[in-house]
C-alpha cells in the first residue's frame, strides 16, 4: 500500500516531441505528489508537484495530470529537449503527517535524441 | 541560496574503517535527511531529524549513525560498513519536516566499500 509504481523504466523521444511518464499509487492517504529530476552526478531536484484538489498543474513545458478516481498521475514534457535527459522519479507522501517520508517510483531514464 | 553541500564528493574506505560524511544547509531548514541510493534505483530514506531530534529511523543497521550537532549541520558516522553498503548518500533539508515541503538534495557522496 505505501508503493508508488512508475512507467515506463527507460524513454527514447525525438527532441520536440512530448515525454509522458506514468504513476500510480494505493494508498488514498497520499495528498503530496512531487516529480524530482536528476541528472547524472547530482542530486534529484524537485521539477513540479500537485496536491489532489486540482487535476492538472503546468509550469512552462512541464505539466502534471492528476486522476484522483484512477489513482494515478503522470508527467507530460512537451517540446522535449536533449537537455531534458535526466533520470525522473513520482513520489508520494502523507502531506501534513508521517514527518516528510516520500515515497518514490522505481524512476524513469529519459533520452532525448537530437 | 537553496543549496546543501555535502562533504567529501568521494569516499574509498576498508571495511574496519571508521569515517564520516558531512552536509551544511544555510536555508535555516528544520529538517534534514539521509537517503542512500543505488545505482538505477530511488533514494531510500534512511533518517530524518526535525529540529534537531532524530524523528525517523528507517531501521537502518547500526554501523550507521547519524548525528545533528545543530540546525545547519548533520553527520554520518560510518563503522565496519560491508561492501554492499556502497551507494550514493544523499543529503536533504526542508523547512520544517511535513510531506508537502520542498525536500532540497545536495549532490551526494559517493561511498565505495572495499
């Protein structure tokens, strides 16, 4: 019940086409869905995140799909970029409770060709 | 400046070694965290102090020990670690600790066991 499933594990687009990666979850507790990026060598860093109240959530070329009935979520890229070429990883957690724990997807490598 | 720097960048140690990682935050967070991560994997939380008392354990080995001398500072105390114990260690800080703060990671260390 605390899992988050994520696909696809690996994503080969054409630059300027549009990346989505899929999420889903159990755990109807979850109230915090945030998107990490992580290039290789560094740390992840927080893309987007949504809360349930709200379906969908954009900030520039990035945007978050909720389905709250479905429990699922996922992230769209459009206009994809090779400089988006990054590892990406959902996470869910408790919101307010459960002291920060996120519980992360198994992550998704996107490539972006030239 | 939403940085945590963590210190050293690499770290080669023997199994009946005795070393210490370290990660500073100047964002005046109340929370901080370590998580491990293996190569293609999600981090995986391992503690969690909230102004400055340990608050989550995720029953990590006790060759494992962490220590926050103050709000900015926190440590990994690492003895008779096995190889398998190789990974990237993460750190991270949020302002107070609840799920739906921003969890900013530093760039990690990268641990190897011989």
């Amino acid at each position: 019940q605390q899992q988050v499933k994520q696909s696809p594990q690996s994503l080969i687009v054409q630059k300027g086409g549009i990346s989505i990666i899929n999420c889903a979850y159990e755990n109807t507790a979850f109230d915090y869905f945030p998107w990490y990026q992580q290039f290789p060598g560094k740390g992840p860093a927080l893309l987007i995140a949504i809360r349930p109240d709200v379906s969908e959530k954009k900030e520039g070329r990035f945007t978050i799909s909720f389905n709250k009935s479905a429990k699922q979520f996922s992230l769209h890229i459009m206009d994809s970029q090779p400089g988006d070429s990054a590892t990406y990883f959902c996470a869910a957690s408790h919101g307010y409770n459960q002291g920060g724990k996120l519980i992360f997807g198994q992550g998704t490598e996107l490539s972006v060709k030239p | 400046d939403t940085e945590v720097t963590q210190t050293p960048k690499h770290l080669v140690m023997g199994m009946t070694n005795k070393k210490s990682l370290k990660c500073e935050q100047h964002m005046g967070h109340r929370a901080m965290y370590w998580y491990k991560q293996k190569a293609k994997k999600p981090p995986e939380l391992m503690f969690v102090y909230s102004y400055e008392k340990l608050s989550i354990n995720e029953s990590v080995p006790s060759r494992f020990s962490p220590e926050c001398p103050n709000s900015s500072l926190l440590n990994l105390h690492l003895h008779a670690l096995q190889p398998e114990d190789s990974a990237l260690y993460l750190c991270a800080s949020s302002q107070t600790g609840v799920g739906t703060d921003t969890q900013y990671f530093g760039p990690g260390t990268r641990l190897t066991v011989l």
